[in-house]
C-alpha cells in the first residue's frame, strides 16, 4: 500500500490532560510524577527536567517546577475519548498506547493529506482539549519519524517524494528497539545510518543483529517495512501447561510458534506453578524463541515441569518497540 498513514501522538500527555483541566498551569514547567517524574511539559524539559528523573534530581534542575500527582483515572478518561473520536473518523486505527495510534483515513490521498491532519488536530483540540501532533508516511515507521519530529504541536507530512532522503538519514541509533549491544555491532561493521544498510543482505544484517532485528533492518533499509494498520488483537493471551512433567524449553517454544503463528509479539511471560506466580517484562516486546525460552528458564529452571507458563500483553508483530510509560 502507498496511501498515507498518520501517527498521531499527544504531546506531553500527562500533562496536557492536567493543563486542561486546570489551565492556571498552562505555560508553566509542570511535572507530573509520585516519586520519579511520568511526563514533564516541555517548558520543564527546555530546563533539562524528563521523565525518570527523581523528584528532588527534578526540582534541582526547575526550582520552579510545579509537581502534580498522576491523575490515572483522569487520563484513562482522556484516552478513551481521544480513541473514540478517532475510530469514529478512521478506516482502520492501530493504538500504540494510551495517548498515539496510527491511524488510515477513508479515501485520504497525498496531496489532500497536510491539511487533512491540520483538520483532525483542530477538532482534537477544539473538542478534548488536547494538543496532538501528526506524522504522515508511507509506512508506520516513516509516520512515526514525521510525528517525532513534529513535536510538539506540529504536521510533518513525508510524502513519497521525500522518503528515500528521510530513511536513508536514519540513524541506526534512532530506530526503536535497537539496543547499545546491537549499536555497537553495526558501527564495528561501519554501519550507521540506514542508506549504508542498503548494500548489504538481510543474511548479513542477521548475522550482526539477530534474526528479528537483522530483519527489520533489511526492510528498513530496501523500504519494505510495515504498512499495514491493524487493530489491537482480541485475543489477549497464549498459555501453555501439559500434565506430564514437560521441559521449559519446550513449553517456551510452543508459545513462541503460536505468536508468530498470529504474527503476534508479548510483553510479559508469566510462570506459575502451584500457588507461585512470577513474571519477566519484554523492552521490546518479543516472539523470539531464545528470549522467550531463556527467560522462562531462568523463572521455572532448566528441566522438566508441570509449571504453566502464559504471555500477555500481545502486540502486533512489527509495531515499533517504545517505552511503557507514555513519556512523550
Ligand atoms: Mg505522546
């Protein structure tokens, strides 16, 4: 597909839904955080103040910071009325948190597709109150780049024209899910930037960044990465449990052969075996054998078991790995 997909994604959203509700803190530097800082404004970030920062690292760096306790339900309400106005308007909607989704329009072509996202960010300020920006691209990838750098309160529209320039820029270090181990493996084969990815085989890029990651890069770099916007899947979770004493890795693998099987990918394994239950976190989410298999090892053992092990929190395949917490 070629049409234009937008990513939407609501500017410092924590904050934006505590400004809207109390605008005496409209242009302030405003953090919201309990201990540590979930979203700061960007007035509190031009001061050096961002999410993860200690309260008192926080204060140190703002003494006029203006700190509000997290409003959870507040913003579960944002978010809920924020999808509704958008799946109301939209063909397909593929959430990627509470506060951004990418999202296909009904009969949107390129050139009607600048102000066609002015349009939706109008009325989403004008009827929630909030302040979105909106990257346009071919793929979601190049959306999400455009919405980046549209922040805050921008339109960036890549179009097909401005596409090769754009991904050929791309830092390798830019892209979502790339860790330092990964970083450093392309740059020692003096890969940096994505247009000197594009020589190289998806074999070769395998072989340096593992299969999932050497993959996506191969996409990346010959322009065939994700365009299909697709919604939430109903199902929420995969488990797996025999009644004969069965080995981890093997319990591992099946829930690996089912994601991909759904082109699914989880977030979190979870163990339990009689009344105890563990869990491990995925930063980025995973449907990667090894990753699964070594982390239920590491929570039931390397051996036989009658422990069940399940995943949730099941994303879409391919969808760009991000932080938790919705920071931006
Ligand atoms: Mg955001």
């Amino acid at each position: 597909m070629t049409g234009p997909i937008l990513h939407l994604d609501v500017d410092a959203f924590f904050v934006a839904v505590d400004v809207r509700d109390d605008p005496g803190l409209a242009g302030l530097p405003v953090a919201v955080a309990d201990r540590v800082v979930a979203c700061a404004s960007y007035q509190a970030r031009d001061r050096g103040v961002h999410a993860g920062m200690t309260v008192p690292q926080a204060y140190r760096a703002c003494p006029r910071l203006v700190v509000t306790p997290p409003r959870m339900a507040a913003y579960q309400h944002a978010s809920k009325e924020l999808f509704a106005l958008v799946d109301d308007r939209a063909e397909a909607v593929q959430p990627g948190s509470v506060e951004e989704a990418f999202v296909r329009l009904p009969g949107l072509t390129w050139p009607d597709a600048e102000t066609t996202a002015r349009d939706l960010q109008h009325e989403i300020r004008a009827t929630l109150g909030l302040p979105v920006s909106i990257g346009v691209g071919r793929t979601k990838l190049i959306a999400k780049l455009a919405s980046r750098a549209a922040k805050p309160g921008g339109v960036v529209v890549t179009d097909l024209a401005d596409e090769p320039q754009v991904r050929g820029a791309l830092r390798v270090d830019e892209l979502w899910g790339i860790g330092p181990v990964t970083r450093d493996r392309l740059a020692d084969a003096g890969l940096h930037a994505v247009a000197g990815l594009r020589h190289w085989s998806a074999a070769a890029l395998v072989e340096i960044a593992g299969t999932a990651m050497g993959r996506r890069l191969h996409q990346i770099a010959t322009g065939t990465d994700d365009t299909d916007v697709r919604p939430l899947p109903p199902r929420r979770s995969f488990s797996v449990q025999r009644s004969a004493p069965t080995h981890t890795r093997e319990l591992a693998a099946e829930l690996a052969r089912r994601l991909r099987a759904e082109r699914l990918t989880c977030r979190t394994l979870h163990v339990r075996l009689g009344g105890r239950k563990v869990k491990v976190r995925f930063d980025p989410p995973t449907n990667d054998p090894r990753r699964l298999t070594e982390a239920a090892v590491r929570l039931a053992g390397d051996h036989k078991t009658t422990a069940a092990l399940m995943v949730t929190d099941l994303r879409p395949e391919d969808r760009p790995a991000q932080p938790p917490l919705p920071g931006l």
